[in-house]
C-alpha cells in the first residue's frame, strides 16, 4: 500500500466514523435490543497469506456453538429478521471502519478471504494479497450479485464450499487482479463513489433482499 493510498484511507476512515457515529449507535441499540447475544460479531480474515486479523461487522446471525465456512443457504435460516435489512443495505460492514483505521484493511481492495482457502489455494491468493484488503472493491461491484445468488442454492455446508472454491475463488481472484495491474488513487475514488451510489439506492429501497457474507 502506498503512503498516499494510507493516509487517504485514515482521513476519510475518521471523518466516516465521526459522521456516522450516531447511526452505529442506533444500530448498535437495536441489535443489543432484539437479539441475545453480542452486538459485534468478529470473523477470523487474512491480509495476508501469513497474517490474519478480526474482521468487525455487526452480528447479523444467530449465535451457535460452531460456525465456519462461507454463509450460504444453508445458513440462511439464521438470519434475523434485522440482520436481514442491515446485510439489504450492508450497514453491518460499518464497524470495519475500525479496521480500516488499524491497518488491516483499506478502504478498495479485494475482499479478506478465509484463511482455509488461502491456505486451499496458497498461488492464487499470494498474488491478490500483495494488495491490502478492502471494504469494497472491483470484483465486489462486478460478482458480488452473481456470487450472491450461487450461493444462495446451496442446502449444504458441503454445496456451498464446492460451488465458492470451484467458481467464486478463482473469478474474484482474476478481478481482483485486473484491479491490482490498474490500481490508481483516481480509479479508487470512482469505485468508492459506485460503492455509495449503490448504497443509497439499498437504503432507498422499500423491499430489502437477504445477502450472506461472502468475506
């Protein structure tokens, strides 16, 4: 990551988290009021192929003993009825503001995998982790609905590995390296601006749509 690129990500990552604190407070409010259990939710993530680092969303889930892998249908029937509107309009990303401002994760940048297919797929990942992680990004804008729907099929934990690691993985990955070959601060800003447009169309929307959290 280049110094520019940092100290851009710090600047707006703190006017951000000024400007939208209220709003994460009111989020945070309904989540402790609705649910039992933790209004954050931290998911192990890779920056890295060698180094990894808690990934901060709001919990959007039910609580179990076990959970791993990708979420797809299978885990479906575990989203809350407000976990459902905050994944709709993707305010349970608003917490890796936090992130951003630690250094794990960039503002545009390819989505932090899990570490089991950095390690499945250690080639493929060493070449899109040269760049740092981000809250959005190239292959976000362009797969995420296609990925979203794949995944939204599967019955199984079984059916929804197979389906991410044989067509989400390597597709992301060969966005995300168009990204990293035309990275500018330019290009940044306009998929940052796509970025917004869309979530003001979500909050805009009167019929949200559950989405599961690819990473």
């Amino acid at each position: 990551m280049t110094l520019g690129k940092r100290v851009l990500d710090v600047c707006f990552a703190l006017a951000l988290s000024v400007l939208l604190a209220p709003l994460m407070a009111i989020v945070a409010w309904r989540i402790w009021r609705a649910q039992d259990g933790p209004v954050f939710y931290v998911a192990e993530r890779m920056k890295s192929p060698q180094q990894s680092f808690g990934l901060l969303k709001f919990r959007t889930m039910t609580v179990v003993a076990f959970d791993a892998g990708v979420s797809g249908g299978d885990k479906s029937g575990r989203i809350t009825p407000l976990g459902a509107k905050l994944r709709a309009s993707r305010l349970d990303e608003l917490p890796q503001l936090w992130n951003i401002l630690k250094g794990d994760m960039s503002f545009v940048g390819p989505r932090p995998p899990l570490r089991e297919y950095v390690e499945r797929f250690p080639e493929l990942y060493t070449r899109v982790l040269k760049m740092r992680p981000g809250v959005t990004g190239l292959a976000t804008l362009r797969f995420h609905k296609h990925e979203a729907r794949l995944l939204a099929r599967c019955h199984t934990a079984k059916q929804t590995d197979a389906v991410y690691s044989r067509i989400c993985v390597p597709r992301k990955a060969r966005i995300d390296l168009i990204y990293q070959r035309h990275q500018t601060i330019a290009f940044d800003f306009l998929l940052g601006l796509e970025t917004a447009r869309n979530l003001f169309e979500r909050l805009r929307s009167d019929t949200p749509q559950r989405r599961p959290i690819i990473g």
